[in-house]
C-alpha cells in the first residue's frame, strides 16, 4: 500500500508543458499543492503549437476535435469563441494514373471502405482475445474484398480485380489517421481506436485560443524553460518518495512526486535516464505501443486556383458522415460530420483529396505514397486562405524529414514543391505558365525531426501488439511506490487515446490521484494519512 503524509503541501515536478502537464499543473494548483514546471522547449504547448510563417496561422500539431459528447476541449473552443466547423462530406479521388475519379465511384468506394472499417471495429471488439497478434486491418480488407469481389470461377475477372485494387489502395487513408500505414495497424488492438461519440471538428481558427485558455492557471507554476530532463532519480533511503530530476546543463532539483508527460516517443528512446531502472512490465509497456509519425506540409498559393467550381467528381456527399459508423481520430476523411449545417460553400472545390498510389511521379516517389490534402480555401471567413495542407504518415513523414535535414533551410521550398507539384497539378485550373498557381510559400511540420517529441506523432497501436490495453493501464498507474506518474494522450481513458481530450484527461487524472494521496481534497483531511 502506498501511503503519503496526509495534509502536507507536496512539491511536485511536472515535466513538459504541453497540454497534458498545463492541465496537471493547474489541478494541483487548485488544491494548493507547490508546483514546478520543466519544459525543454522555449514555449507552452509542446506538440500542440501554431506558425504564422505563411502569413496566416496555422496548428503544426492537431487541427480536430474528435468527438463531441461530453468533450472538454470542445467546451473550450466554445468559450474561447474558437471557429469550428463541419465539412460538407465532399471528397474528391485521383486514381493511380492520376486520372480523376467519378463522383458516383467515388460514393461507392467509400461506402465500401467505411462499411469494412465498421465491420473490423465490431470484429476487433468481440473477439479481440482470439484474433492473432500478427493480423492487421490492411489483411482484413485483402479478405474482405476477396469476398465481395470474386473472381469468375476458373477465370481471373479483370473487374473484380480493378475493384479490388481501388478498395485496397482507398483503405490506405487510414495511415493519415494514426500516423502508420494501414498494413501495421494491429487487428487485434483497432478496438482501441475508436474515440468519443459525436462529431468530429476542425478547428478552423486553430488551437491557438484553446492553448491560451489551458495554460492560464498553469502559468501560475513555477515554470522553467529550456530546462531539458536527463535523469529521474529515485532516493530510496526514505520512508516516504524523493525523486531528484537531473536537468541539462543546470543543477539537479528534488521533490516529492514527479510527473513525466513527456511523449511516449520520447520515453521509447530515454528509458536510461530513470534510476533504478523502469519495473520490466513497465518497460514491455512502453516498448511495445506504436508511436505514428504524422507530419503535414502546408503550401501557400497566391490564389486558391482550385477553388473556383467543383469538379464533376464531387456532386453528392460521401457516406462516410453517416453516424452510425464508428468514430476514430479522421484527419483527410469528412467522418462523422453534420453535413446539414456545414459553412462549406457547394460551389467550392472539396474539402478533401486522395491521390491514390500514384504511378506517375516515378523520381521523387518510386514506392507509390498514398498522398491526401485538406482545401483551406473552403474555410468559413475570415480563417480561409489560399493553403492546400497535405498529410503525410509513415515512411513518407520519415522520408521528407530527412530530405529536410540534410539540406539548407533556404532549399526547402523547392524540395516540398518538387515533392507535390505531381499533385496539385492534377487539380482543376492549374496552368504551369501561370505565376498565381506557383507555391506561395511552404511549411512542413517536421515532428518526426523533433526530440522532444520522441521524433513522432502520437501513440497508436502496431502489428505484434500482444496486450496493448494492459500496457496501457501499466503505463497510467506509472510508479506511485516511486512518487514517479506518466500522463499524456499514450496514458488517456481508451476512448480518447492520442487526442488532445486524453492529454487533457491523462494530466488531470494524475493531479486528482496525487490530491487524494495527500488529503488535500476536503474529505482526505481529516485522516492522518492518505492511501492509494
């Protein structure tokens, strides 16, 4: 049993200030605990941070909201009066030839997808226990579409396996949603996928309100920038936890409880800098959940030439708005939205695009990326500007960051124009000669470069994953016999892993815990001592 001296005023350390350690610290605060903050970076926010490099704000990190019953951070925007938005559930497709997709194969393919997506949920859910820890969603869709499109018996049917093909290269939409492609996406584990009820927003405004309101109280901490944690020390000498936190370059600070809401892909590479070293099932933990890597390239145009009338491949809504289907964390899929009361103009290009497997940039993308992109041109005024924003996932991400590193920043721009102009190129009205249908600018996110965010996105959950849940709740427990806590989106309640809501819960979870231990709730005083 773990026990603390009820009544006393912790000092507890909350390493990170990103969204999970701001709503920590100001839990802890309201209680009158003594707070310190150690952020390595020069700023709050961690991986939820905006840019104005493009002469409009932009997030680097999240732009959604994913769902909306009961969600804090939507009760956020709604007080901070943070523009969000439903898209009008248009898509537009680009085949492997770069051809452009007919709007009623388009509706029909993505029926297709989300209908199979809908089926490997409610498979996952019930028999989770028997599937193989080796089978992945990419395997269940090469099943089903073997099923709903099979061959003449004796004979190849070159239909059936056209249809095949597109629905197995559209199901690759999903990389963009979980930063790994599809063929990595645990089976076993995409239960865990799924998040809170209720619509998924844009946050068409960006985050930057939202971040200002969470941090408020936070800022009220002891906080340190450029303070960069190397070790976490345990003193066990002691009846009660001290734990000492070695700082880069600076002198070493000790406190009672120490809060690490650094990223998971952080803790994957740092698992050294504990001392004694992390309990083996709490190291299995952390190694064994998948961390994505999902970037996004921002490219600025002088005009949005693409956004002047909708292609004919885009007349009717796509079905994957439907309610009824599962909500997961869509980045380039207009799930799970109100299409009724969208702000999106109908005579505007769509909201989304997909270039499927493209064969036809054989130089700069020889392995046939998937390529998808958000039109920020159809933002509702005054948050619209002339900005296509691609996502990019796995080897891609990796591929352009390092394409990145190892040359100058002045080269940049023509590097991402170079990697995208087969793409937007192929959108309606591009002309080569016209100055105006040039990049403007560009931006690309580069988390995949970053330390301190583990050099990636977020947790997700891989191929190999053999008790993903568990390691999960390992994780969220942390090392209370050591007064060591982890938090953030890897540790959040299942329904809101890898968003912004579960950093938000995972910090506030933690700070109520470590309250309750030391009795400074109003009921916890009155006994000498707190257990947990």
């Amino acid at each position: 049993m773990i026990r603390r001296v009820a009544g006393k005023i912790p000092h507890v350390c909350v390493v990170g200030a990103g969204v999970s350690g701001l709503r920590c610290a100001a839990v802890l605060l309201q209680h009158a605990a003594k707070v310190t903050i150690l952020e390595g970076r020069d700023r709050v926010g961690g991986r939820l941070c905006q840019s104005n490099a493009l002469g409009h704000l932009v997030d680097l990190g999240p732009n959604w909201i994913h769902g909306t019953d009961h969600n804090p951070i939507l009760d956020l925007a709604k007080d901070t009066k943070t523009q969000t938005m439903n898209w009008d559930g248009r898509a537009s497709v680009f085949d492997h030839l770069g051809n452009a997709m007919l709007a009623s194969d388009v509706v029909e393919n993505d029926e297709i997808v989300w209908g199979i997506i809908e089926q490997a949920m409610k498979y996952s859910n019930e028999e989770s226990a028997t599937i193989s820890a080796d089978r992945s969603l990419f395997n269940y869709f090469e099943e089903q579409v073997a099923k709903m499109f099979p061959d003449k018996e004796g004979t190849m049917d070159s239909s059936a396996q056209e249809k095949r093909k597109t629905i197995l290269q559209m199901a690759e939409m999903w990389g963009a949603f979980v930063g790994s492609p599809i063929q990595t996406q645990s089976l076993k584990f995409f239960w865990l996928e799924e998040c809170i009820d209720g619509e998924n927003l844009f946050v068409a405004e960006t985050y930057h309100k939202i971040l200002q309101k969470i941090a408020e109280p936070a800022l009220k901490a002891e906080i340190r920038f450029d303070h960069k944690v190397t070790k976490i020390v345990l003193n066990e000498d002691r009846e009660v936890p001290r734990v000492t936190v070695q700082i880069e370059g600076k002198e070493r600070k000790t406190f009672d409880e120490v809060v690490m809401t650094t990223p998971l892909g952080w803790l994957k590479r740092n698992m050294a800098a504990f001392e004694p070293e992390l309990p083996p099932r709490l190291k299995q933990g952390i190694e064994s959940i998948g961390y994505g890597h999902l970037d996004k390239v921002y490219i600025n145009f002088p005009a949005a030439f693409w956004n002047s009338s909708p292609p004919p491949t885009s007349t009717a809504p796509q079905s994957s708005s439907d309610p009824g289907l599962p909500n997961v964390p869509a980045t380039t899929a207009p799930l799970h939205q109100s299409t009724s009361d969208s702000p999106v103009n109908p005579a505007h290009y769509p909201g989304f695009t997909h270039w499927l497997s493209p064969t036809y940039a054989p130089s700069i993308n020889p392995h046939h990326w998937q390529q998808e992109a958000v039109n920020l041109a159809a933002l509702p005024s005054p948050n619209a500007h002339p900005t296509l924003l691609f996502y990019i996932f796995g080897p891609t991400s990796l591929h352009i960051a390092s394409l990145l590193s190892s040359n100058p920043e002045s080269a940049h721009q023509d590097i991402l124009t170079a990697f995208f102009h087969p793409y937007f190129s192929r959108l309606p009205n591009y002309s080569a000669s016209n100055p105006a249908h040039q990049p403007k600018r560009t931006l690309a996110t580069n988390w995949a470069s970053d330390e301190l965010a583990g050099y990636g996105s977020y947790s997700n959950f891989q191929t190999g994953l053999e008790r993903g849940d568990e390691d999960i709740e390992v994780l969220r427990r942390g090392m209370p016999e050591r007064g060591v806590w982890f938090a953030g989106e890897h540790t959040a309640p299942f329904v809101a892993l890898g968003t912004v809501t579960g950093a938000w819960w995972a910090g506030e979870g933690v700070a109520r815990t470590i309250v309750g231990a030391y009795g400074l709730g109003s009921d916890e005083r009155k006994s000498e001592q707190s257990e947990i």
